[in-house]
C-alpha cells in the first residue's frame, strides 16, 4: 500500500504544477514586453503568418533555471 500513497502524492504535487502553471499562463497576458522581446520573430506573408518567441524563450528557460536551481539546493 506504500506505493499507492507515494503515487497520490505525486499526482497531487503533478496536479498543483499544472494549475500553478495555468494560472502564469492566465496572468502572462498582462506582463508587458512579454511576446515583444529582442529576438522575437514574426514573419507575416500573405497568405500565412508565422510567430517564434525566440528572445522570450530564452528569458523563461533562465528563469526557471534558475527558480528550479534555488529550490534544488534545499
């Protein structure tokens, strides 16, 4: 029964992630500069539009980087 509970902790812990992470994605919308970073590239002809947040994706990864460094020194 041990590996019944360690799973439920899991999937409590994976579940408050995802709404954790909703709730930034949510609230992303209203950062400003966020999508308009250097090195976000946006390309529109005239038939498709293409959009890569190059400069933006880089920002989060060194955010959570970091966030998740601090946290796993404790």
């Amino acid at each position: 029964m041990g590996d019944l509970s360690q799973l439920g902790k899991a999937l409590l812990i994976l579940g408050v992630a995802v709404a954790v992470i909703g709730l930034v994605l949510m609230a992303a919308g209203s950062i400003p500069g966020i999508g308009k970073l250097p090195g976000d590239n946006f390309i529109r002809r005239e038939k498709i539009s293409f959009y890569f947040p190059l400069g933006t994706s880089i920002l989060l990864s060194v955010l959570l980087s970091l966030i998740l460094y601090l946290f796993g020194r404790k």
